[in-house]
C-alpha cells in the first residue's frame, strides 16, 4: 500500500511534465509555423486589416522587435502613398527643423501614434485610434489664419469635405478656387482612354522578341493541341491577347528569373498574368481583394467580407480570374458583372437603378462613344495616369480598391471630376443616403467647403492689393 502511494506523485509529475512540453509545442507551432495565428491576438483588427488574423507575422516580422517593426511593416505596405504629392502630411514635413515642436503634441513619424491595432474600443472610421478632434495639436490658430474657420469645432475638421489627414488633394484651397462654379455635369464627361496596348513599343520589360505586337490568328496559336478546347481557341481569338500578339505560352510557360522557359503548365494562375501586368498585380495585393494573397494566405474569399455579400458567392476565391476569365480576360464583365456577382449591400443593389448604368448600357450598345458609361469599376478601380518608371508613365486601371476607398473624398480627382464639377462632388459623397441609392437622384447636403475657399481667396486677393497701393 505504501508503494501504491509513493508512485502517485511520479506519475502526476510525469503528466505535468508532459502536458506541459505538448502545451509549449502546441504554442510555438502556432506562433512560428501554424496559419492560424488569431489565438495571440490581444484583440480584433481593424476593418483594413481584418483579413490578416491569420498572419500576425504580415506586421511582427520579428516577433521579439519593437515600434520599429511595426513601423516598417506600415512603411512595406503604404509608404509609396504616404508621400507627397499623395499625402498632405508625409514624414518630410515633420523633420523640416521648423516643424520639429509639433512632434511634442504628436509623433506624426510613427503610424501607431494615430493607427493602433487591437483597440476597438477607440477606433474610429479608417482605423483613427486619436480622438476625433486631434487636428488642434497643430492647428489651434486656424481661426486667426483663416477668419472663415472661427469658430469651428475641431472635432468637425474630418467632416466629409473638409480634410482628410493624408489625401488631402482634392481639398487644398487652391485646387478649391480653380473649380469654383463649374457645373453639377461637365459638358465633355468622359473617362480617360486606357493606352497599355498602344505603348507596348515603348516598355522596356516586354518581351516584344518572343510575342511581337501584331495580331494572331489560329493558326499562330503555340499550344499542344490536347490543351486547346474548341471554347479555349475561340474565347483566344476573340481576346485582346490575340489581337496583341500574346500567345498562349506566354500564360502557360512562365519564364523563370534566369530567362528560360517552364514546362507547360495547364493552370499558370497568376503567375503567368505578373509577367506582362506586375504593375497591376501589385496593386492588386495592396487592396481588399489581393492583400491576403500578397501575404501569403489563401486568396481572399467573399465570406471574409464585412460588408453584405451573396450567398451563393461566399467561398469564391479571388484572383485575376475571378474578373477576367480565363482566355477572354473580358474587361466589361470585370467591370460590373463580377462586381455584382458577390456585392449584396445597398450600394451596389441600387446601381442597377441609376444614371450610372444607364450611361453603361447606353455605351455598350453603342448607342454612346467609348468612355461615356459609368460601371462600378469607373468609381472605385479608377483609370490613373501612373508613373511606370522615370522615364515613362501610362493610363493604368487602379487594382488598389483601398485607393480611393474611404474617406470617399479620396475618389474625387481620379474618379468624379472626370464628369462632375468639383462642388457637386464633394456634396455627393458627403450625402449618405444619396450614396445608398447610388447616386440617384441630386444631393440633399451642402458642404461649404468652395464658399470657404472663394472667401479665404478673395481676401488673400485684398491684402495683397492694399500692399500693392501702399
């Protein structure tokens, strides 16, 4: 009996000592190896972020680094927008010496001074983690600058229409003044033409040897025949690949970073589109859509979604041939029908209701040129003139849905003012409601926004001629 008793007390050990090891496996395998990584997160991500629970390392690269891996993690992903001219406020204008007391009232070089994850008790709208009226640590003489902001709360400065703290273009005074009193519709509303077939010749990275810039034709096509199904050969033919000399190795054959050809591979995924569109696949993993592929996740799917989407769409995975689909790479179907395909909220079940798609019906039956129409696509993946490199630049279709996505303002100079005046702009996007019906109708606010720049602008004109006169 004595033994019996004695041997109880090894065995719990042993059973400590062995859950315990099994524990700490279990922990460091989810920590350094496992995809799911969400058990260590001291709180939910933010709506920008929240498709990246599963890869705690996208931001902690080093799980024992600081506030400078955070920093950098930000920097990797967003620091190409955070310089001007695309941010009013960018870290150079804080190291300007004279600038240097307001980093007392707030590190504007750190990120997290203003974007903490894992805080939803004090986020705001687009991750803000300040209080709404942070805009005084800076600002709090605005009313003596400017007597048309006297008595202004600061808690307002955010409003829709006003400032936006980084993307600022579309508010600046000056840029105010230059569209006073246009028109709610231009005379000439007309979106800008895309050119990437037309400047081939003058890409450097091409590879214009293998695929010269001329049409194709059945004949031409490079694909074992076992592969070319009779749908596959007509969806090519009729395709803007054919008609631009892409043949079909140039997808199934991916050539390798040393110049040579892989084996012909049926599904190249995307691979095969980075080889000719890099441009458009980066910025593809910088937005909602791509940014847990460009993590190394599974693509995104739209059960990841916050917003409302279809049911029968949830498990979808998105990837370039989720819009354009395979051989056809068709442009207007991305344009719209992809996007209703899985986009259930209120915003994007109204369009079908609007001038908006109308003007898009009207275009594709020819009934109205090229340009004219307006699909989802128009708004929130804009046509922008991008620079290429230093020497080039070309009309590109932003993949980067986070570009132009919130605040709203940020759409207006890609997007609006290519049909609209820039007062009836800033209304629009200002008017909730008017956006739940997707812009049907005319808007029911009024920001004061161009009445507070031709004021400031009169002004400034009346100082500078009573100096002149004395």
């Amino acid at each position: 009996m004595a033994q019996q008793k004695s041997s109880n007390p090894l065995k719990l050990w042993l059973i400590w000592i062995g859950s315990s090891t099994a524990l700490i496996s279990w922990m460091a395998y989810a920590m350094l190896q496992s995809n799911d990584q969400s058990l260590f997160m001291p709180g939910p991500l933010t709506g920008g972020h929240h498709q990246l629970e599963l890869a705690c390392n996208a931001c902690h690269s080093d799980p024992l680094g600081g506030g400078e891996v955070l920093q950098q993690a930000c920097v990797d992903c967003h620091g190409d927008d955070r310089k001007k001219p695309f941010d009013s406020h960018p870290a150079s204008k804080f190291k300007d010496p004279r600038n240097a007391d307001r980093l007392e009232n707030i590190n504007a070089l750190e990120c997290t001074s203003c974007h903490t994850e894992h805080q939803p008790d004090i986020t705001a709208n687009n991750g803000l983690t300040q209080p709404v009226d942070f805009c005084f640590h800076c600002h709090s003489d605005i009313g003596d600058d400017r007597p048309s902001h006297q008595g202004m709360p600061f808690d307002s400065c955010k409003d829709s229409g006003c400032h936006n703290f980084h993307n600022n273009r579309a508010l600046y005074t000056d840029f105010l003044v230059k569209h006073l009193h246009e028109p709610p519709t231009l005379e000439k509303a007309r979106l800008p033409d895309r050119e990437f077939g037309g400047i081939l010749d003058e890409i450097m990275e091409y590879p214009r040897d293998r695929y010269p810039v001329q049409p194709l034709g059945e004949e031409d096509m490079d694909a074992p025949a076992s592969a070319v199904a009779e749908p596959t050969k007509a969806d090519w033919l009729a395709s803007s690949h054919a008609q631009a000399g892409v043949n079909c190795t140039a997808c199934h054959m991916v050539t390798t970073a040393e110049g040579e050809d892989t084996e012909w591979t049926d599904h190249p995924g995307q691979r095969g589109c980075d080889q000719c569109h890099s441009l458009e696949l980066e910025r593809f993993g910088k937005g909602k859509h791509g940014m847990r592929s460009a993590a190394g996740l599974e693509p995104m799917t739209p059960a990841d979604a916050q917003l409302p989407m279809h049911k029968d769409a949830a498990h979808r995975e998105l990837t370039c041939n989720s819009c354009h689909p395979a051989h056809r790479f068709e442009t207007r179907q991305a344009a719209v029908d992809a996007c209703l395909d899985c986009h259930a909220d209120q915003h994007s079940l109204a369009y079908k209701d609007s001038l908006h798609y109308a003007l898009w019906q009207k275009e594709l039956s020819g009934e109205a040129p090229q340009g004219s129409g307006v699909s989802c696509a128009s708004c929130h993946m804009p046509r922008v003139n991008y620079d290429v490199s230093d020497w080039l630049s070309r009309i590109m279709v932003e993949h980067n849905q986070n570009a132009t996505l919130s605040p709203n303002s940020k759409m207006i100079r890609p997007a609006c003012l290519h049909c609209h005046g820039l007062g009836f702009a800033i209304d629009a996007l200002a008017d909730t409601a008017l956006i739940e019906r997707n812009f049907r109708g005319t808007p029911s606010v009024h920001v004061e926004s161009m009445e507070l720049a031709e004021r400031d602008h009169q002004r400034a004109l009346e100082e500078t001629a009573e100096l002149e006169n004395n």
